[in-house]
C-alpha cells in the first residue's frame, strides 16, 4: 500500500514485456543494423502520446524519472530564458520542484514565490495574486503526494498562460489514475513517472514539451542520428534524449499504459475511490489516529496516531502485518509544515490493491492504536 | 548473543546512524527486562507480534519485535563508538536466565 512511491505488484503483461525485451538484439534508430527488432521506444511513445492526448508524437520524451523530467524542464526553461525572472510553486510540492527552483534561486537566476495553500486545493486566485511582471515559470504538482488533492490545471493554466509564463505541471501522482490529457489542456510542459500508476519500473519517466524551442536541452551527446553535427540537434525528441535508452524500462512503460488503457482510468479512478472511502472513513473512527485530508481526490491517505511515532507505526505495520506503507516527510516538507505533522504514514493504494488488502490495514491500525489507549 | 552480521547501514540528516542487525537468539521478553537494566524499554503487546523499544538516552536506541533475530539500532553520531561498544557489551554479556550486569 505505498504506490504513491512506486506501485506493486505490477501486472503480468508489464513483467512480461521487461522480460521479453532481452530475447532478441534491440532496435536502436542509428546505432545498429538490426531492422526486425520490435521498435520499443517508438512503441511506447505513440502509446504514451496518445495516451495524454498529444497529437505529436515526437514532443513525448523519455527520461529516467519525474525528478529527471523536472531537471531538465527547470534547468532547461532557465538556460533557454538567460536573464533572471520570477517563479512560481506551493508549498504542496515535491522536492523534485522545490530544490531545482531553489537551486536557481542560490544561484541568482530566478526570485521564488511559494503559494502558502490552506486547503487541500491550490486556489487560482493564489496563483493570481503573486504573479508578476517579470514572472516566468509556474510549477504545479497535479496531485498532491500528501494529502492525495488534484489540482485543476486547466483552470490555473489558463490563468498562467494568459500571462505569458511557461506553465509546467508535475504529473507524477496522477497519471495513470487520474484523467489527464495535458495534450488538449493549457499546459506547456507536463511531467508523468513511468513506476507508479503507469505500471512501469523504476528508471523510466518522461515529460509532454508543448513548444520545445522554449526549453534548452541540458544533456548533450550522441542521439544515432547527425553524428557529424557540432551541437544537440534541435529536432524532437532527440533534442531532448541523448544517450542509450532504457529498452526494458520504456517496454514495460509501454505494456503498463496498455493495462491502464484497456482498463479504463475511470474505472481505475471509480474503484480507488471506493476502497480510499473506506479507509478514510475507518481509519477516521479509530481513536487517535488523526487524517490529515478526509476527502482525497486520489488514493492517498496521511495519517498520525497520537502518542506514535509514525516511523514506528510504519515499522509495526510491515514487520506484523506484512503491511507496506511510507512514513516521514514523503520528500514534501513545506506542506507537512503547514498541516503541522513532523512526518505522517501515508497508505496509498493502485488497483492492483482489494478491499480486503484495505481491511487489513484498518484491523492493523485499530490494533496498533489500540495498545495505547 | 552475538551478531551475525550487518544488514545495513544508513546516516540519517538528524544526526544518527541506523544499523541493521542480524542476531543469533531470538528476543525475548526476558532480554528485554536485561535491557531496561540499562535504559527505557517500552513494550507494546496486544499485536500480531509485539513491538518493543529502547533507548539510552543521548547514547542508542533500539527497536524490533519480538520473537525476532533482527535489532534495528540507531546511534548518536557523536558517541557512536562508545555507544556502540556500550550496545555489543550488552548483547555479549547476556545469558538467558541470568539477567544481572556489571557492565555499567
């Protein structure tokens, strides 16, 4: 129950496919000579661009991670921007967006504005309200890894795109489980995970570039294409991916969007509702357990026990009942400031999850609460 | 009881080190009453296996379960080699059936 870190288990045809990328010599475009290979990156990325709705398909790139994504978006809109200008994030962010943008703040090349929420929800006003002039970027986590709230970023999209800033939307926690086609939304850049609710492995992310000539490529090297060329090409997607691709990775990322496709994210969304309702309301009536959003847009749900540590009850919870959850800050430090909790435990479930996994937790929970009353 | 090995070793921004141990005898209620010899032992029964704590305050603390052969240790890095002499002391000194110590 910690797939808002990495879901598992995985379905069987994405274990299936990483395995089957090693029975034959990979299709890799300029680097070899092998023409009959299935061609998985091309695969994947029609997938995943259709998928988000994005009708070209080139301005899908892969990357090892979200973190990677959101480097090189961050880093790459600062280079490609060249003089200083005004940032703005929340304080429901991840570190992924929190220390890029800092980074460039030591660093003198942007000032930062963090919208200091007080709900689960980032009003648009309060993105309104900061922004500026000189303002450049706006940073927004679709989902939030905490408190499990959706933002709508169509809404603040168009707000920011009105002002002329690059809207870039961390879609780590959503995609895959929520319904998002940043293709057809007010987003210029858009950032998913391929080893949450894509049902990929670890290693393999990747963002959705509206207009690629406003981002820099941070990485520099060989693409099998242009080799005599001095500089990155600028052509898509190999201004962006550079290097050998991560062929069992970007298969697995391929089969997993095919399992969520052929399941349907509305249905995906319909029954984490049904089990995360359950648990909110559970948890909820249990004696000094204390939930920090009882109405989660996603299936994420952050929790204390008065009187516990929550590393302690994360610790209990595996080692008794085989029951895996996150403990600590969850990479998110300014939210946990707000809502006042020095690290909660946080269960977030995938489909892959049942109602019984989810009666388990809650007896897990009553039990461990129980022995401090 | 002796250690059988190191599972793993982490330094956490707070200033500590957790270490992962692998141990020859199980815990036992009667270790743990050995242990509060030395510290605070907190035992949280009524679970599907209890969960028991120590600490020595400024020095280590323990965690793990009960019926266990895994000791999970935190130490303070600016005693760590003190107190981890402290904690194998306490561990070579054991003997079931025989709770008393002179190491402190």
């Amino acid at each position: 129950m910690n797939n808002a870190a990495t879901t598992w288990p995985k379905p069987p045809e994405v274990l299936k496919a990483a395995s089957e990328v090693f029975s034959s010599p990979f299709h890799e475009h300029g680097r070899t000579t092998v023409q009959d290979a299935p061609d998985y990156v091309g695969m994947a990325r029609e997938s995943v661009a259709d998928f988000f709705g994005v009708k070209d398909h080139s301005h899908v790139i892969f990357t090892s991670s979200a973190t990677d994504s959101l480097n090189m978006l961050i880093h790459g809109f600062a280079s490609r921007y060249r003089k200083p200008f005004h940032a703005i994030t929340t304080d429901l962010e991840h570190n992924s967006v929190l220390r890029p943008l800092r980074t460039l703040e030591r660093e003198e090349k942007c000032s930062l504005s963090i919208v200091r929420t007080t709900g689960p929800h980032v009003k648009h006003e309060e993105i309104r309200d900061l922004i500026r002039d000189d303002t450049a970027l706006v940073v927004i986590g679709h989902g939030s890894n905490v408190l499990g709230s959706v933002q709508d970023i169509e809404a603040i999209g168009k707000l920011v795109r009105k002002s002329g800033a690059f809207f870039l939307v961390d879609g780590a926690q959503t995609a895959g489980q929520f319904p998002v086609e940043p293709g057809k939304l007010p987003v210029d850049a858009f950032v998913f995970t391929g080893h949450k609710s894509l049902f990929g492995l670890p290693g393999t992310g990747g963002f959705y570039l509206r207009s690629p000539e406003q981002v820099n490529p941070v990485r520099q090297g060989g693409t099998g294409v242009d080799s005599s060329g001095k500089y990155q090409p600028d052509e898509m997607p190999i201004k962006f991916e550079t290097g050998t691709p991560n062929f069992p990775g970007i298969a697995a990322l391929n089969a997993g969007t095919g399992f969520v496709r052929r399941k349907g994210v509305d249905t995906i969304l319909s029954q984490s509702c049904r089990m995360t309702s359950y648990l909110v309301k559970a948890l909820g009536e249990i004696e000094g357990v204390r939930l920090y959003n009882s109405l989660p847009d996603l299936p994420v749900i952050t929790f204390t026990v008065d009187g516990m540590e929550s590393e302690d009850i994360g610790f209990i919870l595996w080692k008794a009942y085989r029951v895996v959850v996150r403990t600590g800050l969850h990479c998110s430090p300014l939210i946990h400031e707000r809502i006042n909790a020095s690290g909660g435990v946080r269960i977030s479930l995938s489909c892959m999850n049942t109602m019984e996994d989810c009666e388990g937790a809650v007896r897990a929970v009553e039990e461990i609460s129980g022995t401090l009353q | 009881m002796q250690i059988l090995k190191t599972n793993k070793f982490k330094r956490c921004v707070d200033g500590t080190v957790l270490k992962e141990y692998s141990v020859d005898e199980e815990v036992t209620r009667e270790l743990l009453t050995y242990f509060g010899e030395f510290g605070t032992v907190k035992i949280l029964d009524n679970l599907k296996q209890p969960f028991f704590s120590f600490s020595k305050e400024a020095y280590f603390s323990i965690k793990g379960m009960v019926g266990d052969q895994t000791l999970y240790v935190r130490y303070h890095e600016e005693h760590i080699e003190e107190a981890h002499e402290l904690f194998t002391t306490m561990l070579e000194q054991w003997t079931p059936g025989e709770i008393e110590s002179d190491i402190m």
